[in-house]
C-alpha cells in the first residue's frame, strides 16, 4: 500500500470536511453517515464517538476503494481493498494492515493466496503465475520463498527448501512420465559491472542444478514439514 492509499483521520484539523448522518448527545458522528473530507476522499459506513467503526466503503480520489470493517478508525477485520493500480486484496486486515488470511490479485493477473504480517507475505500460501499457471506452495517470510516448497508446473514439480526466493541444497523434480531426478542447488554470483561511473557493482544471485540421480518415482505423498 502507497502513502497515496492511507486513509485520512477524519478527526485532525480544523476542518472535518462534510457530514451528513447520526450524532450522538456530544455531537460526535455515531451510528450510520456518510462523509467528504478535506483531501476528497469519501466514506461511508457506521461511526462510533467519531471515528469509523464498524463496516463502510472508503473511496480515494485516486480510485482505490476500500469495503470492509473497521474498529476505531482504522481497517480491522475482514475487507477488500480495490487499488488505482487495478490489483485487489480480499481477507482479513488488523490495524490498518493486511494481516492473517487473504488473497492479493496482482495487476499481471498473478495471485497469492495465504498468510499475511504488515502487508507482506508470511506463512503459509499459493502462488499462482497467470501466464503459465505454474504455482508455489509453501512457506514465506517477510514477502520472499523461506523453506520447504514445491513448485507445481503442468509437466513437473520439484520439492525442495528455499531461501530469499531461490532454491537451495537437496530437492528433488518429479516427472509426470512417472521419473524422478535428485540432485541439489547451489547459488552462484554473477557480478555485473555498474554502466555509471561511482556506482557499486551489482551482484546477481542464480540457482545451479546438479544431479545426483534418476531413477523412477516412488509412489510416496510429499510431506513439506519434513523436508
């Protein structure tokens, strides 16, 4: 999420922008209502003693929109969040934040579907590539591949464990002609020279397969834990 997409307090300021709906005895918006406010922005959803809480509608004057529940103001509970750029998050937000279960639409047509901490991946997830139907499912942290995987592709999957988005060590492909090929990663380090004078040189990390073995696949269920 972009700074442009923070919702703005509707209680700072001098000016609260327009209002129309419930007041409490201290004048302060409770129950249903509907609210401009200074930066264009519109809501409209329940309140309680002023702030927005409950469930409403959140519109940006960039087009993002977001629908969902709140409590004191900020995004908390279940919601879907319409982004200017044309993605989309449906599932479960805590301040203000994406967090816990949900699936993000990406503007390519990719999607995730799992676990989220502050509005990163982390947990448990699938992701969905759009343009070869390719997934990964397995584990995240802080947005990026960590641990026991499988990617899952129309003619293979391999298993393996990951780390900062790359496989390493052990792994094994498993075919769909009923073959199996073992073997491990390892990371090399392609230095490429900066095209700017000062700059530093960029170091490219890419994963090397080396096999170990061929053999037929055995017919066994792929547990991720134990990897």
């Amino acid at each position: 999420m972009s700074s442009s997409d923070e919702e703005s307090d509707e209680d700072v300021g001098p000016y609260l922008g327009e209002y129309e709906g419930d007041r409490n005895e201290f004048e302060e918006r409770h129950g249903k209502g509907k609210t401009k406010l200074p930066n264009g922005d519109t809501y409209e959803g329940d309140y309680a003693h002023g702030k927005r809480h409950g469930r409403g509608v959140y519109k940006f004057k960039n087009g993002g929109r977001y629908n969902g529940e709140y409590a004191y103001g900020k995004k908390q509970g279940e919601g879907t969040f319409h982004y200017p750029d044309g993605s989309k998050y449906t599932g479960y937000w805590s301040d203000n934040a994406r967090n816990g279960y949900g699936t993000y639409h990406y503007v390519n047509g990719d999607t995730y579907e799992g676990d989220w901490v502050d509005n990163k991946r982390e947990g448990q997830g699938i992701y969905t590539y759009a343009e070869t139907g390719s997934k990964y499912r397995g584990r995240w942290i802080a947005g990026k591949l960590e641990g026991p995987g499988e990617f899952l592709t129309q003619n293979y999957r391999y298993v393996g464990n990951y780390k900062q988005d790359l496989p390493t060590g052990p792994g094994r492909f498993l075919f769909d002609n009923g073959s199996e090929q073992c073997g491990d990663y390892t990371i090399t380090e392609e230095v490429q020279e900066a095209e700017i004078e000062g700059e530093e040189a960029l170091v490219i990390k890419k994963p090397k397969w080396i096999a170990t073995s061929v053999g037929e696949l055995a017919k066994v269920e792929v547990n991720l834990d134990t990897l």
